[in-house]
C-alpha cells in the first residue's frame, strides 16, 4: 500500500537522521573546542531537535495506523469498489460504524434557498422534479439532522468482500449502497456488483460526510440529482501494471436515474403523452480512467475522464399549456483533476487539496405527444456545469476551504426549436476544525445567484454551522 510505504519511509528516514545527529555531533565538540559553554549549548541543541522529531516521529505513527486501519490502496484516494481490509483478527467483523450529520442552517429565503439550488434554470424537466423532489437536502431555517449513516463491511471468505451503508433521514430509511466485491482475480481485476454510487468523476462516489463542504456543488446537484449516480448492477476495474498508476472501469447499471434516465411512471400519464414502456435493464453504461503520475512523496496528482449513456430517457415539458412528451437517450461526460501536498508539519498545517470537474449533459429528445406539427422531432438539450476549489491547512487541525461551482455556461435546447437559459453560480468559503479524526465542525457562508425555472434571478446568503462525529478516520 503506496501510502503506507510513504509513512514507513519517513519513520525511517527521521530516525537515521536522528541517530546520526546524536552519534556526530558530540565528537564533533570534541574536536572542535572542549569548553562547558560549548558542550552546553550542543546539548541544548540535540535536546531541541530530539524534541522536535519525537513529536514528528508521534505524528507519523499516528497517521500509520489510522492509514493501515482505513486500508488505503491508491495515490490520491481508495477507489469506489475496494472495500477495508477486514479479517478473523480484527476486534469485529464486520466492521460496524456510525456517522451523525446535523447543522445549524440559515439563509436569505426563509429556507427555501436549499431547495432552489437543485432547481436552477436548465432546460432538462424530469418527472421527478414535477413530483415535488426536494433537492438540496430537505434543510429548513434553523437546527437540523441531515443523516444518520450506518455502515457495515466485512470479508465474507478468502474469495469476496461486502459492505452495506444505511442512511436515516427522518423516520426513513435508505439503503443507500449494498455490494459485494472480489479479492482475488487475476491481472489486476477487480468485480462488484450491487447497489453502489457510480465512480462517475472524483466527488460521485464520496459520501455525504467525506465532503470538504457542507453542501453539494451546482453541477451535481443539478446534472446528478441529490444521491449523485447510484443504481444497482455490476462493475469491472482493471488495475494493469504499469508505469504510473492507471485505473480502468466499466458499469452495466439498471438505469434508473433521477437526471440522467428519468421515467414517468404513471401509466395515464405515460400514455397520454406517447411515451413507451421501461426497456428492461441495464439501460444505463458508465466508462471512466483515472491516471496517477508519481510526483514524490510529498505531492499527488489524478486526472480522470468519464463517459456514461442511458439508452431510455422521457420527460414532460408544459408549451404553450400543452403538454409535451419528449423521450430518447441521455449523454454524460466528465473530467476531474485532484492535486494533493502532504506537508511534514503534524496534523494537517500546510497540507493543500485540490479539485476540479467539469460535467456536460447531452439529451436526444423526439418530441411523442404536444404540438401536432412537432411529433417526431428532434431536440437536443445541453447543459454543462463545473466546480473549483481548494482547502488549506492554516493550523494544526484547522482547515480553510474556497469553492467556486457554476451551472449553464452552454445551457440550450437546439433542433426544431431554439431556446437559450442563463447560468447560476455561488461563492462559497469553510473553516473547518478537525479536533479529532473521529469529530469535525465547520462554518460555511455561500453566496448564491440563481436562475430559477420560472426565469427568476435570486441571489442570496446561506450560512451552515455543521457538525459531524463518526468513529471512522476523516483522514484522507
């Protein structure tokens, strides 16, 4: 495990210097002038730097374990689909965890501004935007508590790994993922199959409590939906060997998404509006890479490409108080780069992360029922969006973070109609103190300019004070 060998590295390299230091020094004195002062303030010296590389030496074994713990595998970060190493002589198997996710929440819209992010102005209308979805995470002005994750992974025999990870919102509860992964097959193959988040871009397959903020950015929220891609099916990986660090993967996923792959699912309603039935599954294929260059020790880099395309697509738009059904296939392409430094000083000061995607979603559309002159056209709907940001370590365990996300940059129906929607976009700023790796609070402020569907600019203030505690490492 590269990350692993990096720390015992470091142990190892800190303890030769400190050995040498001790063992070259005096004799140094010696040999140079035999006065007290001078032998005095040599000891002084070896006193500081021993000080000094003990408490570095108490830093690196600590990252060690919580890194040998956390079973990392990857340069930049443990891939979707690798689950922690777990065996007879862990405490428990499986392994059990809890994570509680709460805030305090407020912004200028009386608490409808967590709902307006994930409705921006695009011209995409799914049927489950006109059910009334809440997007954004369902906050309200005041005192909430988003989820609460249980998670659940163990090594089921020498040959498959599993995990489940259930989340309460409310008095519901979800089974956000359940799979199964292989260990042992051959050339650098990996299989999992189940309910999982796709590995689609960087931040997809990231749970709620792995974010740098509060909140999800614009592009996703609004290309992905609130749960991001997460289906049921199988994926392939393939880690081949090579120079530098390449992962290669493929997905076969049912396809039934919230954006990408929407189905109206009341039979009157399909019917009046022409549109067929669900084609069986899978109807969706996700294709991503991911390549990590050695940079050293100290620096890491991932730059990754994904494709995904779901064969069955139907939405229902109002014209002209005409009801218009539209179906046919959905495009989705990403790019992601992730930057990391790892600084020697403890508990995180002057480590600096990071990332940056850009999504573009491209929809074939033929109009099925609405205008007589328009069935059996064609319409393609395009919107892209993308993020930026940045978190730095000001402190020992204190963390400051910029992002920059944007939706609509390209944001137009083409084809026999034409018709163009403006962007929406937000600053957002964090300050977020890790006490300990198993708690993390934050304070968040964002400022948000956004396009609504009934062409409506808001611009508003939202501030978060969110807390998460969880018995699992929150070291990356």
């Amino acid at each position: 495990k590269k990350t692993m060998l990096r720390l015992r590295k470091h142990l190892s390299n800190i303890l030769i210097f400190c050995f040498a230091v001790f063992l070259g020094l005096p004799s140094a004195a010696h040999g140079q002038a035999g006065t007290s002062e001078e032998i005095a303030e040599i000891r002084e010296m070896v006193t500081a730097m021993k000080a000094d590389y003990e408490a570095r030496i108490a830093e690196l074994e600590r990252r060690l374990a919580a890194a040998e713990s956390a079973g990392e595998e990857t340069v930049v970060d443990r891939p979707q689909g690798s689950t922690q190493s777990v065996t007879a002589g862990n405490a428990f198997n499986p392994r059990i965890s809890a994570i509680l996710d709460g805030n305090y929440y407020h912004d200028g819209l009386g608490g409808d501004g967590a709902s307006l992010l994930g409705e921006a102005a695009q011209p995409s209308h799914t049927a489950h935007e006109e059910e009334g979805h809440a997007h954004g995470g369902g906050q309200s002005n005041g005192m909430n508590l988003r989820t609460a994750e249980f998670a659940f992974s163990a090594t089921v025999d020498p040959y498959f790994d599993a995990s489940a990870y259930l989340t309460m919102e409310g008095d519901e509860i979800d089974v956000e993922e359940a799979w199964f992964s292989t260990r042992m097959l051959p050339n650098g193959f990996k299989l999992k199959a189940g309910k999982f988040l796709s590995d689609f871009g960087y931040l997809n397959n990231k749970h709620e409590h792995q974010w740098e903020f509060a909140d999800q950015n614009l592009a996703y929220l609004n290309l992905l939906g609130d749960h991001g891609l997460q289906d049921t099916g199988v994926q392939l990986t393939w880690l081949p060997e090579m120079p530098i660090y390449t992962l290669l993967g493929v997905e076969l996923l049912q396809g039934d998404q919230e954006r990408v792959g929407a189905f109206v699912e009341d039979v009157d309603e399909r019917t009046a509006l022409g549109l067929g039935e669900q084609d069986d599954g899978p109807r969706m294929v996700t294709l991503f890479a991911k390549v990590s260059p050695d940079l050293g020790y100290d620096h890491a880099l991932q730059i990754g490409g994904t494709y995904v395309h779901n064969r069955q697509h139907q939405e229902n738009h109002e014209e002209a108080l005409v009801e218009t059904g539209l179906e046919g296939e959905a495009d989705l392409f990403g790019l992601d780069v992730v930057y990391k430094y790892d600084n020697a000083a403890a508990y995180g000061k002057g480590d600096f992360n990071f990332q940056a995607e850009y999504l573009r979603s491209v929809k074939d559309l033929t109009v099925r029922a609405g205008d007589p002159l328009a069935i059996g056209n064609v319409r393609t709907l395009t919107t892209d969006g993308l993020y930026f940001q940045g978190v730095y370590g000001i402190l020992p365990r204190w963390q400051l973070g910029l992002r920059y996300d944007a939706l609509g940059m390209t944001n137009e129906v083409t084809g026999d109609i034409y018709e163009a929607f403006g962007s929406s976009d937000r600053w957002t700023a964090a300050l977020t103190w890790t006490p300990t790796e198993f708690s993390r609070f934050r304070m968040q402020y964002a400022h948000n300019d956004i396009l609504t569907e009934a062409g409506i600019r808001e611009s508003f203030n939202t501030v978060w004070l969110h807390f998460l505690m969880s018995p699992v490492s929150y070291t990356h």
